[in-house]
C-alpha cells in the first residue's frame, strides 16, 4: 500500500486524503521535509497558494486566517528571555 500525498482540493482547500483543511499535518510534514534546506521558498510557495486559495474561497465563503493556515506554522519558534 503507497501512501497517498496529501494536495489541496479546490476551490474549498480541504486535503483530498483526509478531508482536514489544508495545509493538513501531514501535508506540513512532507512539506517542512520536501524544503528542508529552503524555508525561504517554501515560505514563497505558501504564499502563492494562499493568495489562490483566497480568493477561490471569497466566493465560497468568508475566508478564515489563512496566513496562520497557511504561513505561520513555517516560522521558527522563537521564545525571548530577554526581560
């Protein structure tokens, strides 16, 4: 059994394997693996889609806050002990 690739089902952007709006966990996964060494453009092709993403999902529905769906899990996690 091959696992199927978790890819964006439009124009509603759920994941065409398990339904969950995408980008799904396991699409961020394979994703963060895919462009490991270049966050930057991974950063790029997130952006390209979620400008895609809304506007097909305008004429859906009101959109929800696509650059944390979209961008905000791909940043770094920097915690300040500056005080």
């Amino acid at each position: 059994m091959t696992d199927r690739p978790h890819l964006p089902m439009r124009p509603l952007w759920g994941c065409e394997t398990c339904r969950a709006a995408w980008p799904c966990s396991s699409a961020r996964v394979a994703l963060l693996t895919e462009y490991r060494d270049n966050r930057v453009a991974l950063r790029l092709y997130l952006a390209a889609l979620m400008a895609e993403a809304d506007a097909q999902l305008a004429q859906v529905h009101k959109a929800s806050d696509l650059y944390q769906r979209f961008l905000a899990w791909t940043q770094p996690q920097w915690h300040s002990h500056r005080r």
